[in-house]
C-alpha cells in the first residue's frame, strides 16, 4: 500500500484515488476556462453594448488573472 501523490492518503491499489485524479483534472479544466474567458469574449471589441453587471463581472475575473500571474 503506498499513499495517494495528491491526497497523501493509502491507497489500497497503490495508485491515485481515482477520485483525486478526476478531481485534480476538473479543477485543472475549470482554471483553464476561466483563464480563456475573456479571450474568448474579446475585451476589446465594444464592450459598451454589455450590461454593467456582465462588464463588472468580466473586469473581476480579467484582474483575478492577472493577478494570479
């Protein structure tokens, strides 16, 4: 029995948990979406016509990368 690399628990199959795995890669895809978001809405492009709640919702997570860099 060795212990988990991600959770540092035994693992019985002297492997990852597969939930620690999936876990892991969920949290992976999910960082990955929010770093592309505002590429993929594109800033730049007239962003007067967006409400102020989408504008200010996008500014937060546009500084929240930013300052994860």
């Amino acid at each position: 029995m060795k212990p988990c690399k991600i959770c540092h628990k035994i693992s019985a199959t002297n492997e990852d948990h597969l939930d620690c795995v999936q876990k892991r890669s969920i949290e992976s895809e999910a960082e990955d979406f929010k770093n592309s978001l505002p590429e993929k809405l594109n800033l730049s492009d007239d962003n007067q016509e967006l409400g102020v709640e989408v504008r200010a919702i996008l500014e937060h997570i546009s500084k929240d990368k930013d300052s994860d860099e």
